[in-house]
C-alpha cells in the first residue's frame, strides 16, 4: 500500500526540480536611477566626537609622555588633599638614602598647589643619579631609537645644585645619555634639556634626580616627543591624530559629552582654564575617573580642527552638571564663556580673547560656526537656559548655528542632537528611520553619538555592519540629516571606561575597530548628490523605494566633479547574497569600477594590538562593471561600489 505512494511522490519532487533548473532563479535587484538625482547630501554630514575619556587624550592623543606631571592627579572628585603619586616612584641607587613626598609649603603658583619633595639623605657612590624620582609614563614610555625629548620642569632646592637626567629601561639600563642640569637655586625656575634615546622600547622610564644631598622640589615635569602631529609645539601622538586625519573628517565635536558636563559643576569642563602657560591650567578631576592637564585644550583642539581640514563644533556646559545645576538668573559667568570661546575662536588681533589667540601663534581666525549648548541635557531647566544662551549668542553672533540636546519649545532650534547606542539589529531597523521625518517640521538632525554597544565583542564586525545600515539611512536622508559622529572615538586599552570605541591603542601601537572602517569608508566615499534607487528582492515579495530590503541596506550617489557613481552596500544576511545592479539612465558609459569591502570569516571577528588587520576593507577592480552587472555581497558586510562613467 506505501510504496507506490512514495514512488509518486518522488516522481512529483523530480518534475518540479527540472521545472525549478529550467527557470533561471530570481535575482535580488537594484535599479540605480542615475537621471533621477535627490537631494544634496550635506557637506558637513560625517565627523568626528572627541571625547577625554577611556584616556583619549592624556595618555593618548595629547603626546605628554609622563603621568601625573604636575603631582596633582590624586586630589580626586572633591579635590581632596593628595597622599598619592601615582605615576611616579623613588629610585634609590646602591648606598644611597632619600624619601620623596607631596609637599603644598611653597606653590610653583597658585593653580598648581602640589609640588614634590626629594630628600636626599645620602646620594651614594654608584650611578647618576644614585637617588631620584622615575616616571612611568603611561604603562611605560615609548621610545625610538635615534628620536630626541625634550624634558621640561621646574625645580628648586635647599642648596645650590644640580640635577640629573636620564631615560632608563624597565630594569633600569641605561636607554639615554644622562644630562647634567646646573645651578638649581632656592626659587623656582624652568629647567629644559634634550634626550636621545639609544634603543626603541614601550618599556622606558625617566629619572630625574640630584647630583648632590639635599631637599629639593620638582614642579611641572613633561616629557614631549620632538616628533609630534606637524610638529606642533605642545601637540599630538602622530600616529593617533594620522588615524583622525585619514577619516578625512568635515568637522569635530568637542571635548564632550558627559566630560563637559562633570559629576558637579565644580568639574566640569571650563575652556578658560584650558589657554595658556601649561603650568597655570589648572586641570581638572574628570568624570570617567582621571585628571585631566587641559594640556590638549581648546587652542589645541581647535588646531588640530584646522590641522585635519574639520569645521569645530565646539560643545559648552550650559550650567548644567550631572549633580548639579548653575540657578537660571545666575548664568551669567557660563553665558559669557560661551560669548568669549567664539571671540577666541573668531575674534580680531585686536579683541580681548582673539589677542590672546594670536599670542598662542593663531592670528588668522578659526571660523568657529557651530555650537553645542550642554550635552545630553534636558527638561525645564534645560528649556530656560538654552533660551537665556540662545538669545545672548544671536545676538552677538547671529551667524553662529546652534545645537540642541533635546526638543526646545520657545527658540528655534537650528540643529537637534540625537544620540543612540544600541544593538545591530536596532540599528538596522532605524535604517529607514529619517524617511518619515517631518520635512517641514523637523529641525535639522546631527546624530552626535552612535555606536552598536551590544553583542559587539570590543567592537567586532557585526557591529560595524549595524552602523553601516544606519549610516545608509542617515545618508539618504542628509537634507535632515546634516551630520553625524560615531562614539567613542578612542581608548587607551589599559584604561578603558566605555566600550567599543572606533580606535584602540596602547604607548606604542594603534588600530581601527571594523566600525573606525566603516567610518572611514563612507566619509572617503561622499557623493554630492543622492540617487533614486529602487531595491527589490522576489523573495520578500516587497521593494522598498530608497535602500533596505530584507537584510541589505543601500544608497547611492554621484560625484559632482568626477561624475562617478557611488554605492554603498551593506549585506547584513549571513548568507552571501548576488544582486544584479542596473543604472538606468545612464548619461554616459561605465567606464570601470572598484569595490571595497569589509568582510570577515566570521561577524564576530575583531582586530586587536596584535592583529590589527584581521578586519579591515580590502579594495578591488569590478571586473564586469557595466550598466548593468551581478555582484556577490559577502555575507556580513560593508561595500563601497565606485563606477566611472565616460
Ligand atoms: O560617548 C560616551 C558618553 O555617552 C558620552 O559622554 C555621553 O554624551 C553619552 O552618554
């Protein structure tokens, strides 16, 4: 009885596998309409958000060497009085006796309070110094054979005498000549000289001690590579701030975020402190956990804005702290340090604040034209001084362009800032989430902080592909959305507070996470102008005018000046998946292609300090590009498609 039963349904099964081989399968398809150009994408749509935290700056982009040069990082929170040195320890050679300590009796100035004290009761007879002080750096100082530092600090002593100087492996050999620094006197006074290391290590060490016994006191001790970012004087980590300029970023946020704001008020970020003679900032308790110098301040960052051809968006607390807040009829000192950064930022030679920018070696202005008033704030009070900062800075700078942390109800808001940091999968479902904002209603969006923050590893592929949906969306949708920042931007792995961030580094190397990737593909790849495309897939039945369908993502755009075509395409399936690519109404011929794509074996997959490459995009020619062509998408992955046309 069952057995012819089996036998025709085998038969059936065979019939429709011939019908199945005989019907060519359907393609996935997307139709780029080149004769039908949308919207202008914003020039300023993809930048970079710097924040101080995970160690970005101190002990990472800031090229200090030493820690806790100004012996004030212990004072804490509430600025308490110091018992620790972090950073720093005694080095006692053979024979010789001293103690060191955190001494407050005589200032180096009244910002600075903290200075430390070197007894030395015995110098020894072996070695120079036979007693001193060591700097660790941050986990150790990175030096390179052959490259010079200039060591800087302030000292005094009991006596007249001198001090010696050196840089020392981990197990104290020699990796400098040792320098003699006469004539340290009863006051203090700056003392400078130059060290050339003898052997490339991430493992050196300073020290500093005296030639002779006595008390003596050190101040503001920094040790600067020659070698910074352009060679700024007081300036960057070169391959860091390489990392920053190869994002090829149109503007930078800054300096926060949450770091702007502080715990209290009483730290929170002031730019004030932040100008001048590094041994009168003060620094300031930060709240991820540090001290700041303010050594990469606000004359440095806007610096580094021109050095990397980015516009500032400079963000100012708006008297709002996590804990607490400036009352609304006493904002006037935070008001008039929003007024006085753009002056500083713009003002004439001849202005108060932009005198003291030329002073800093910047006479030509920094053409400050946006600004962020608070981060993350909201509610009420929010309301209220958002309005009391708005109505004092149009009035004195009515071109200036204002962002806002949430919906404002009595001034206009020029542009809302949106943060989002979610899974994969919420990304890429708010990949389509700007076609539906009011075009008459909305203000114009610049989505300040976003990054995939969960199942993401320490940032791996999966999340990089999530992004990537998103950023289609943002892109597509650039009339509103006017310009977006991933964050965090960096972390010093030995210190690291939030996580993922876009660039990894420790003393010595530095990589990209597969989202620093994906950044940087879509900021190198800007059209001017956004295509019509249409996406189709006969398996979910369903088109989708724009670019998401199913699990890919798309958008398409034109070079105003090459005339090229530029697609971005983000398979998040975990399948492969072919799509056939037509342009329709082509203005010319395909003249050749390239892909590039970040793609992995697996989209868990992360780059690490020893492998910094396992993800990253590779380029290629399109062998068969056309007007209309079938491309394989790998699975989990980003692609970037240039076409030529002639
Ligand atoms: O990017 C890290 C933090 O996330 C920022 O400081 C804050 O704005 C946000 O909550």
């Amino acid at each position: 009885m069952h057995a012819p039963r089996l036998i025709s349904a085998t038969i059936l099964s065979f019939g429709l596998l011939v019908l199945a081989a005989a019907v060519p399968a359907a393609e996935t398809t997307m139709t780029v309409h080149v004769d039908r150009p949308g919207v202008k994408i914003s020039p300023t749509l993809y930048g970079i958000f710097f924040e101080e935290i995970n160690r970005a700056g101190d002990g990472g982009l800031y090229a200090e060497m030493l820690q806790n040069r100004s012996f004030e990082d212990d004072r804490g929170d509430r600025d308490q009085k110091p018992t620790k040195i972090p950073g720093w320890r005694l080095v006692v050679g053979p024979g010789a006796k001293a103690t060191i300590g955190l001494d407050q009796s005589e200032p180096l100035n009244p910002h600075n309070p903290n200075s430390l004290r070197l007894e030395i009761a015995n110098n020894g007879h072996l070695g120079m110094p036979g007693a001193g002080v060591a700097n660790e750096g941050f986990k150790g100082l990175a030096l390179v054979k052959g490259a010079s530092y200039d060591l800087l600090f302030y000292a005094r002593g009991s006596k007249n005498g001198g001090a010696v100087a050196a840089l020392v492996d981990d197990n104290s050999e020699s990796l400098s000549e040792a320098k003699l620094i006469r004539d340290i006197g009863p006051q203090w006074k700056q003392y400078h000289c130059t060290l050339t290391a003898t052997k490339t290590t991430a493992k050196g060490h300073l020290v500093l001690g005296a030639d002779s016994p006595g008390t003596f006191w050190l101040d503001q001790v920094s040790l600067f590579p020659k070698n910074t970012w352009k060679g700024r004087p007081n300036g960057l980590r070169p391959d860091l701030a390489q990392m920053l300029a190869d994002l090829k970023p149109s503007f930078n946020r800054f300096p926060g975020g949450c770091y702007v704001e502080g715990n209290r008020l009483a730290n929170a970020f002031r730019w004030k402190n932040s100008i001048g003679d590094l041994a009168q900032r003060p620094g300031h308790w930060n709240l991820w956990g540090y001290r700041s110098t303010d050594g990469l301040g606000y004359h440095e960052y806007l610096q580094l804005c021109e050095d990397i051809g980015a516009e500032p968006l400079f963000v100012i607390n708006c008297g709002m702290a996590h804990e607490d807040n400036v009352p609304n009829d006493k904002l006037g000192s935070w008001i008039q340090d929003a007024l006085d950064a753009i002056e500083y930022a713009n003002g004439p030679v001849d202005s108060p604040w932009g005198s003291l920018r030329a002073k800093a070696g910047h006479p030509a202005p920094y053409k400050l034209r946006f600004m962020e008033i608070g981060n993350e704030n909201g509610g009420p009070v929010y309301e209220d001084h958002f309005r009391q900062f708005h109505d004092a800075i149009k009035a004195k700078y009515p071109e200036m362009l204002l962002v806002a942390n949430t919906p404002v109800k009595t001034r206009p808001m020029d542009i809302l800032d949106e943060h989002y940091y979610n899974s994969p999968e919420f990304f890429m479902q708010n990949a389509t989430r700007y076609d539906a904002y009011d075009r008459k209603k909305s203000p114009k969006i610049y989505v300040g902080e976003y990054a995939v923050t969960q199942d993401c590893g320490q940032g791996n592929l999966r999340a990089a592909v999530g992004e990537a949906a998103f950023m289609t969306g943002m892109e597509r949708n650039s009339d509103i959305v006017v310009m977006a920042s991933y964050a965090p931007l960096f972390v010093n792995c030995g210190w690291r507070q939030w996580n993922p961030n876009a660039i990894d580094f420790d003393n010595s190397r530095v990589y990209g996470t597969p989202s620093y990737h994906v950044q940087k593909m879509f900021s190198a790849n800007r059209g001017d102008v956004l295509l019509g495309l249409d996406f189709q897939t006969p398996k979910l039945k369903s088109s989708l005018k724009g670019g998401a369908v199913g699990s890919m993502f798309a958008v398409a755009s034109r070079a105003a000046k090459s005339g090229e075509v530029i697609l971005k395409i983000v398979n998040a399936a975990g399948a492969p998946q072919d799509v056939r690519i037509s342009l329709a109404g082509l203005d010319g011929k395909v003249k050749s292609g390239t892909v590039t794509a970040l793609a992995s074996a697996d989209p868990k997959d992360e780059n690490s300090l020893d492998n910094p490459n396992k993800v990253v995009p590779q380029e290629s020619p399109l062998a068969d590009a056309g007007a209309s062509f079938l491309h394989r998408f790998p699975a989990n992955s980003v692609s970037v498609i240039r076409l030529s046309v002639e």
